[in-house]
C-alpha cells in the first residue's frame, strides 16, 4: 500500500468515525431528553438535520454497496487494431479476481456472458477463491465456460491456493507458468505468454525470444510487470488484483489498489509505452464484502487487423 493510499484511507476512515460519532450523540441525546420528558433542541438545529441526512446517505450507500453493486456486472467491450494481423481477428475475454465463495455471486452471470460472445479465447488472470469450499463452485464454473480455441489461465495470489489439479482439473483451462501458447486461426497467430503471481521475476527469460512479428499478450496477475516490459514486443498486457479499488470514490477512483504503482493503473485501458495494459476490475470480492464505484466486471476484446 502506498503512501497516498494509506493517507486516502486514514481520511476516508476518519471523516466516517466523525460522522458516525456525532450520530450516535445525537441519538443518545434523543433517548435521553425523551426519557426525561424533554425536548431536544439539538434536534431541531441545523447541524443535527445536516448529521441525519449525511447518516441518511450513508446507509443508502451501505445498502448499494453490500447488497447492489457486487452482483452488478459490467461488461466491456473493446476493439484493438493491429498491424500485426492480416486477415484474421480473435475475439478475447477475459475475467479475473473471481474470490468464489460456497454461495454463488456471479458465476453463472460469466457463464451466460461468455456464451453469447462465443469467444475464441478465454483468459482467467488469478484469485480464485475466498474458500477451500467454494473449489467445487469454481471448478464447475470453469468446466462450463466455452471457448472456439483455448481458455488459458494464471494463478493469484489469495485464498486458499490448492494444487493445479484441485483448482483446474477436467476444466481444459491450460495454466500458463513461465510459458507460452501460440493460438492460430485463418493461418494467423497471436501468443499468450503467462506468469503466476509468485514467479515475477521470470519474465526476462519468459519474454526473451518474442517475436516483434507477432501479437503477443501477456497475462500477470497485477500490473506491477506493466513497466518491466517494455522493450518485449508485448502488444497487450491483462491483468486484475485490484479490484478497481473493490471501494472508490467519485471523482477520486480507488482508495486502495495494492499495486506498487497506487493508483497509476488502478482500472481499464491504459497504453504503456507499446503495450495496451487492461487492468480488470474483477468479478468478486475479498474481505469487505461490498463494492461502490467499482462494479465487477467481464472484459472483450476483438483484436483485428488495423
């Protein structure tokens, strides 16, 4: 967490505890007055109608956020040109940050979405679960989602880690770990090059023979790689890990990202030098189990020729 991060959270926090606070005062004084038989003036100031209605929207806000906006999912739609390709277009979706509990929250919403774009790949950028038992919601989840040429996968870094096999097995997502998967269509590629979370520093011999002939897409699960790379020949860059902040604020966007870069690429579309960086916001959640100003979200991509 960065400075300014940590700065954001602390005022944010504060500001709530000061509202909160003079709510409870409030309140504390009405009970108390009516016991007595009194009358609050306080109650009838303008400080205590403004208190009430800040407290009013606050719980609106608690409302939405618990209970609206984590099942609320966005889905975006992008076009990328290439001079890279000729002829053929592949069409990409990616989702990431799934955080599955034992009680289904938006997994049949992806299911549903990725069949109706018919992808041609289907790329899963890490944290799977909140909970060893919700493997099986995943697992099944994983297993149903349909793609014409490959679902590829990287591995996170929360929850319950379990192996390889517990996580994706009989799902035919391929995990990707400091290797790469050439996809053909209509006599032309594209390459998805993959690293876990863990294993970062790889990415020099991973990226090494790229080809600047070909479109190449890597997958990390934050964007904390975005910077390292360039110089690789790597066209896009998909990612998730911060959730678009999980909690933001209007006009400001995340509190906290967990990235080493704060809030330089908290969510969406970005160009990095040569590279498109996507930084999804992610399908779940973890901890606090509320989102505002930050809906989950599936991402498209059609990558065609320019």
């Amino acid at each position: 967490m960065t400075f300014i991060e940590k700065f954001m959270l602390l005022v944010f926090l504060g500001v709530f505890g000061i509202v909160v606070a003079v709510e409870v005062c409030l309140l504390f004084d009405y009970i108390r007055n009516f016991i007595k038989g009194k009358r609050s003036n306080f109650l009838r100031s303008k400080a205590s109608i403004f208190f009430y209605v800040v407290g009013a929207i606050g719980v609106g806000c608690l409302i939405y956020g618990f209970f609206v906006e984590p099942t609320w999912v966005e889905v975006n739609h992008f076009t990328i040109k290439t001079d890279k390709l000729k002829n053929a277009k592949f069409r990409v979706v990616q989702f990431t940050d799934t955080h599955c509990d034992i009680k289904m929250r938006n997994e049949q919403k992806l299911i549903d979405t990725v069949k109706t774009f018919k992808p041609d790949v289907v790329v899963f950028t890490g944290d799977a679960l909140n909970t060893k038992d919700a493997a099986k919601l995943f697992r099944g989840t994983m297993e149903a989602l349909e793609a014409n040429l490959a679902k590829l996968a990287i591995r996170g870094n929360w929850g319950w880690k379990g192996s390889d096999e517990e996580l994706f097995g009989g799902t035919e997502f391929e995990l990707l770990d400091g290797n790469k998967k050439v996809i053909s269509k209509g006599g032309e590629n594209i390459v998805f090059y993959g690293l876990k979370f863990g294993n970062a520093s790889a990415h020099q011999n991973l990226l090494k023979y790229t080809s600047p002939d070909s479109y190449n897409v890597m997958l990390f699960h934050s964007p904390d790689l975005v910077e390292d790379v360039q110089g690789r020949n790597v066209d896009m860059y998909l990612c998730g890990h911060t959730h678009g902040g999980q909690i933001a604020l209007p006009f400001y966007g995340a509190l906290i990202t967990f990235s080493k870069f704060g809030k330089k690429y908290e969510a969406g579309l970005y160009k990095v030098g040569e590279t498109d960086l996507y930084t999804n916001r992610g399908l779940g959640v973890e901890l606090l189990k509320a989102r505002f100003f930050a809906r989950p979200e599936i991402a498209v991509f059609d990558i065609v020729p320019e």
